[in-house]
C-alpha cells in the first residue's frame, strides 16, 4: 500500500455547512458553479443537498463524485495536530459515522475515503496518521468489510475499529453476543424471511433489515395489526422481529439515552423523553419542555456519580464484548430497573449543536466526550509520521 500527499481542496461537509445554510446557499452555488474540478463540485452538491434533507437528489450527486475520485478532504485547518483517513462506504449520515461533528475545530484534518468493491488499495491512499473504519453494519456492506478486513491488518497506520465488531453490532448478532450476560438485558431479537413473519407468536417489535431511526419500527398486537404492517413494508425481504421490554416509568413516560463508549469508556450524549415507546429524540420534541429538559440536565450532569455507579459494570462487559475503539450506544430501563441495551452503532450520531440558549448544559458535556475521541486518536499515533 503506498501513501502519498495529496494536494486534496476542502469541501464544506454538514456540520461546517450548519453555520452557512440556508443564508449562504446563494454564495455556495455561486462557489459550486465557479468550480471546476467536477468531483469537488458534485461532492459539495451532496453535503449540501443532505443538508437540506434532499437524500435522493443528494446521492445522485455523490455517485456522480465518485466517478471522478474517491477521497475527498471536509476539514482542514491549516498546520492540523492530527491528519486522520475515515473509511465510508457511499450513503448518507445513517450509513457511515458523521466523523465531522465531533472533529469540528479540532485542529484535526479529516479526509474521506470511500470504498466500493472496486477500491484498489494498493493505488495512492493519502497520507495520514491514524485510520478509523466509519461505514456501519448493514447487509449491503458485508463485502466492503471483508475488503477492508482484508488490508486492515497490513495497514501503514495504525487504524481504529475492525469489521468484525462492527458487524457484531447487527441486531441479531448482538442479542447472539449478549443474551448469556446477567448485568443487562438484550431483547431476544432473530432475523426472519418475510414469509415467514406470520408464523411467529404474537406480540413481538419489527422493522425491515437495514432501518434506523424507528423507520417502518412497530409494535405487533394482533393478526390485524401485521397483516397492515406487511402490507405497507411489502418491498420488504427481511426483518428483524424482537421481545418488547417496557421501559415507562412510574410517570407513564418512556426514556431511552445515548452513550458514546471512546476506547471502551462511557460517554453520555443525550436523553430522551417520551410519551411513546418508541422514543426518538428528534419525535420527543424536548424543545418545547421545560420539565424534559431539567430531568435531561440532571441525568446528563450526574451521569458518572449516578448512573455509572449502578450500570457501569453492564457497560464494560457491553464494551469488552463488542471491543470496538468507538461505538454508540443506545439503551433504557426496565420497568424493574434493569439496564436494556436497544442497539450498538458505530454510525450513530453525537453532536453538540442544539440550541445554547435551550440547552445550555450540553456543550461542557459534549465537550468531555469530543475530547476523549481526541485523545484517542492521538493516543494510537506513532512517530513514524510528523504532521505538518
């Protein structure tokens, strides 16, 4: 594998783009017009067409990128302590890492590559000082991994995460990793045909393969209820099907929260609160709760006191098993006070970009997080690279 320089321009990715859009769109399009390096342009499109939550239009855009090059640089400053390559597949913010929002700032370059099967690694890879794998588990990119996994260990640079845990973080395969453990609980969770989801036992969760974000997520009452629910997902091969374990509190609400494990150490990044149990933080509307957003704050400021000291040993074991650098976690509390692990994604995103003036107890505790990915990654730097 030979590494080599590359004089690569910047492109604006989504979290620069929040301090220009929408005012600045009229300059940015005069910028992507001017412009005449066809990949850095069409590059540019997408971010901003994801920006502006335009996903089909976005893709096209990239897909026309990557017909001109496949590494593209999102920050750069100008003498960075830390050059790092993030490997992503092609797809937008659920399938790989939005490395960007926690690098923002930094004083971190962050350049992209992304990898298709055609990928030759062996053609020039930017310089950099520590890789890390982005791209997610999903089964379109089983053979991207493999790829990967295959260069990973010969690698010039010392490099973050691996496929193998990444793919562990199926649904599937984490309930098959963790149902044995006795500190936490893992929903009984199984892949199954699509004509097979009628001969399954009543009441159960399901959602197609491959879905984020409670996308086509539901709770199955009766015969009815799937027959609808099979009807409306008939596109659907494949579904995950898994236990429903209650985790409303005394006050009727559902809370689910999001911890970053950065080398193995738990982070806290949000809390939701709902009234329905499938909480998204986004469909929790916290904006417009006062009374959310103090129980938030507290949950958040007394995380290492509180909630550590009663799920922290369930944490490590979750970490140790799945032994990646980084992965996200989301997870809840029974009815009876036990720690439900939902889900594990080392794609899933942590930011610090809510409103200061309605959430102004975020940015110290987002902080502490970005500071410790930062620490990582400058950890696992070796000397045999001077940055700039």
């Amino acid at each position: 594998m030979k590494l080599k320089e590359l004089a690569l321009q910047h492109v604006r990715a989504s979290r620069e783009l929040l301090n220009f859009l929408p005012e600045a769109l009229p300059s940015l399009l005069d910028d992507i017009t001017a412009e005449a390096d066809a990949g850095q342009k069409f590059m540019q499109l997408f971010f901003i067409l994801q920006s502006l939550r335009m996903d089909e239009f976005s893709l096209e855009m990239q897909a026309k990128a990557l017909q001109h090059r496949t590494v593209f640089r999102i920050l750069s400053p100008p003498r960075p302590a830390l050059r790092v390559l993030a490997l992503m597949v092609p797809g937008n913010m659920l399938d790989n890492a939005p490395l960007d929002f926690i690098l923002f700032n930094k004083n971190i370059q962050l350049d992209i590559l992304y990898v298709t099967e055609l990928t030759d690694f062996f053609e020039d890879i930017p310089e950099h000082d520590v890789a890390i794998l982005a791209l997610g588990e999903a089964s379109k990119n089983k053979p991207i991994h493999a790829l990967i996994e295959a260069h990973r260990n010969h690698w010039p640079r010392p490099f973050l995460n691996h496929s193998e845990g990444v793919m562990t973080c199926a649904r599937d395969s984490l309930y098959a990793l963790l149902k044995n453990e006795t500190s936490f609980i893992v929903p009984k969770t199984k892949r199954i045909d699509a004509l097979q989801v009628a001969s399954e036992a009543i009441p159960f969760l399901i959602r197609p393969i491959d879905t984020h974000a409670g996308e086509n997520f539901a709770k199955i009452d009766s015969t009815e209820e799937l027959a609808v629910y099979l009807e409306k997902n008939a596109a659907a091969d494949d579904f995950y099907i898994s236990e429903f374990i209650d985790c409303s509190q005394s006050d009727g609400m559902y809370r689910k929260f999001r911890i970053a494990l950065i080398d193995k150490k738990p982070y806290v990044c949000h809390l939701a609160i709902s009234d329905d149990w499938v909480v998204h933080y986004i469909a929790a509307h916290m904006e417009l709760n006062p009374h959310k957003r103090s129980e938030e704050e507290k949950f958040m400021t007394e995380f290492d006191s509180v909630f550590l000291a009663q799920y922290g040993s369930a944490l490590q074991v979750i970490a140790d098993k799945i032994n990646l650098d980084y992965v996200v976690l989301d997870g809840g509390v029974s009815c009876s006070g036990e720690f439900v692990l939902f889900e594990a994604d080392n794609g899933a995103w942590i930011h610090d970009t809510d409103s200061v003036e309605m959430y102004p107890y975020k940015k110290a505790v987002m902080a502490r997080a970005f500071s410790a990915f930062v620490e990582m990654l400058t950890s696992r730097r070796t000397d045999s690279v001077e940055a700039p």
